[in-house]
C-alpha cells in the first residue's frame, strides 16, 4: 500500500479488530436505533475527545444550573429579600433565626455538578492512552462519567423546581431600586452631560 492511499473503513485492519468479537451487522443495526454512528477510526479502544467534549457540555450545563441558584440566593438574603426559593408547607427556616427562610436548595449545587475534580479527570486528564490500546482511562470513567449524568440531571431537577416556584418581590425590587434616590441613573446622566460640552 502507498503511503497516502486512503483505505475504506470496512477494510481497515483496526476495523477488524474492534470487530474480532462482534459481527459487523450487529454495529450497523443497533448504532442507529440509539442515534449513534460508529467512530471513523477506532482501536481497541474508543477516541477519549467525544468523552471529553460530553463531560465539557454537561459541566457547562451545571454551571448555569449553579448561576441561577445564586442569584436567587443572593436575592433572598435578609436585606434584599427580591426572590425566594420555593417553601413547602411545614419545611423549618433558619434554627437560629426564625424569620429567616434558608435557601436549602442551593446547598445542594455545591455535590454534584461535573466540575468536580474526578469528572474533570476522566474528561481530560485521562485523554491520552498508550498506542490508543491501554485502558486505565475506564476504571475512573465507569464511575465518574454515570456521576456526571446524574449529577446533572440532579441539578436539572433542583433548577426546575426552584424557577416553577420562585417567590418574586416586585414591590421590594422597586424599593430596592428606589433606594438611592435616583443615583442609578448617574450614568445616563453623565453621557448627557458630556455630549452637551
């Protein structure tokens, strides 16, 4: 074979191997009904970058998940008290402070989500293998990839429930606003000021 001679897939001696247990056939009828299509070039192992990329996505998709807990935890501290998580019925605030409503939910984002530093690992870190045949990478990935999906579907569950029953204080957005008598509007103020020089 030439050096830059292109080789069809099907007969591809890699190909053969990812196939030396499993009849072709099998591949070309389950990859589709699970909307899959078969690496171009595998070994015996499959390309980490795919991997990768999914735990980039699902940390990316916590990330947002975690921005919108804060912000309504920030909105429902004492003195600004704008937004509030949702309070079921006999749920307890604060044991110090009986006023307080704690937001309890946003506690729950600090678990799961993929940026922990195993699921960081098994995403990068273990992206680079040996000749692409040694399988270290999936002792860490058999338990940190099903945590990442977990784990984000966790925090999907949580955000979901937080915005269906988000308390929203307009009037105390409004006093909030009002609160400095203007002032936030210095800056309107000081564009006109200067394009009147």
């Amino acid at each position: 074979m030439r050096a830059r001679e292109a080789v069809p897939w099907a007969r591809c001696p890699a190909r053969w191997a990812a196939n030396s247990n499993i009849d072709p056939a099998i591949e070309a009828e389950v990859m589709p009904a699970l909307g899959l299509r078969p690496a171009e070039v595998a070994t015996q192992v499959v390309m980490r970058d795919g991997i990768a990329e999914w735990v980039n996505a699902l940390a990316i998709v916590a990330t947002v998940c975690e921005a919108v807990a804060l912000e309504v935890r920030h909105g429902q501290r004492t003195e600004v008290r704008e937004l509030a998580e949702p309070f079921r019925s006999g749920q307890k605030g604060s044991s110090a402070m009986p006023h307080k409503k704690n937001p309890i939910r946003f506690r729950a984002y600090r678990r799961p989500g993929p940026d922990h530093p195993r699921l960081r690992d098994a995403g990068h870190r273990r992206h680079s293998l040996w000749h692409e045949r040694d399988i270290s990478h999936s002792s860490v990935e058999r338990i940190a990839l099903p945590d990442a999906a977990i784990g984000t579907d966790y925090l999907l569950h949580l955000t979901i429930g937080l915005m269906e029953g988000l308390v929203v204080d307009a009037a105390r957005m409004r006093a909030n606003l009002d609160a400095t008598g203007g002032l936030i509007y210095s800056s309107a103020v000081l564009l006109e000021l200067v394009s009147s020089v």
